[in-house]
C-alpha cells in the first residue's frame, strides 16, 4: 500500500507476513514503520507511518486509541502529526464499519489521512485483481487539463468513488476532491478510460 503512495519500502521488501506478524506480537502491537515519501515522488506526505495492531479488539476504543496517536505539531516519537504523516492502520480483527467511520472522522475533523486494512487484504493486493481495472490518481496539472478538457465547472459533477469505503479509494491514499483515471478493457475500443472523483 505505502509503495503505491509513492513511499520508499526497500527496507521492508522481502520480509514475510508471517515475520511481520510474529514482530508485532512481540513488541505488544506497537510495531511502528516509516516509510518516508520518494525524492521527485507524487506522496501526499512527508511519510507514511504503518502501526500494526494485531491483538486486542480496537474497534471499541478506536477514538480513544487515535486521539492517543495523532497530535498537530507534535515532536513526540510516539505520536503522529496529520500535517506531515499519513497513517496506515493493519487490523487482524474482522474489519467493521466502526473504521469506515474514524477515517471519515479525523478527515474531516482534523484532515488527518488514516487507513485501516484487514492483515487478509496484505496477503495479496487488492489492486493487482485480475479483475480490478488499473485504477491511477491524476496530478493537480493533469486534473485541471481534465477538467478543461469535459469542460467541468466542478470536479464533483464527476461518478464519485467514496473515500475510505471503496477498496481501491483506501489502497491509493485518495482523499475528497481527488480525481482517479480507471482503464478497463472493452471489446469495442480495446480499452476504455472514465474518471472518479473521491467524495464522503
């Protein structure tokens, strides 16, 4: 997910799920990664931190656990601050609507990036599906071309993808006003472009 956002995960390449796991058991659920944002890359963010939270049953303390991790302006290595990191949130637990609910949440509280992906949807990516078409965020200049071109006088007159609720809205970052490009096969014209727009 973090190298889809344009992050650097070298570091982390080669490692198993299951070594991933067995290191966050260890450290009590607070396995922290930084992957911080590729030089000339389109990261949102300074970084990306990933916590793996693999025991314990968060969905009932979520407020209190995020309120506990985010903090604008902070220094604290323990805390993250929205303003410079995007959060991505790995959960063991089944994946209930509670977490839909916290990301919309602390967006549109505190602009604060927040994913949170079931251990399963590691396993294999959710974007490379056979039968997921390629699904692309534009850039600002590619977006304003768009816009010009379909004459637009808002990007929201766009079919809308909901932010954090779709799969493939989660695993690209997108947050409210950004514009995906989605490629799919047809047997007319080989292949056929439309565009989204990320919305609540």
């Amino acid at each position: 997910v973090s190298q889809s956002r344009y992050y650097n995960v070298d570091a982390y390449k080669g490692i198993s799920l299951e070594e991933v796991f067995r290191l966050a058991v260890a450290t009590q659920n607070l396995l922290r990664i930084n992957a911080e944002a590729k030089d000339g890359g389109d990261a949102p963010m300074e970084r990306a931190v990933v916590l793996y939270w693999v025991e314990g049953n968060y969905r009932a303390k979520l407020d209190n656990e995020l309120e506990r991790i985010l903090e604008k302006g902070t220094t604290d290595a323990a805390k993250v601050d929205p303003e410079k990191a995007e959060l991505i949130i790995i959960i063991s637990e089944p994946f209930h609507d509670n977490f839909h609910a916290a990301a919309v949440k602390a967006w549109t509280g505190q602009k604060a990036r927040i994913s949170f992906f079931p251990l399963k949807n590691i396993i294999s990516n959710p974007a490379k599906h056979t039968f997921v078409p390629p699904h692309r965020k534009l850039s600002e200049e590619e977006r304003d071309a768009l816009m010009k071109a379909l004459h637009l006088k808002s990007r929201f007159e766009l079919p809308h993808i909901k932010f954090h609720f779709d799969m493939q809205a989660r695993v690209l970052g997108l947050v409210v006003g950004d514009i995906v490009e989605i490629r799919r096969p047809s047997e007319t014209c080989g292949e056929y472009t439309y565009y989204r727009v990320c919305t609540l």
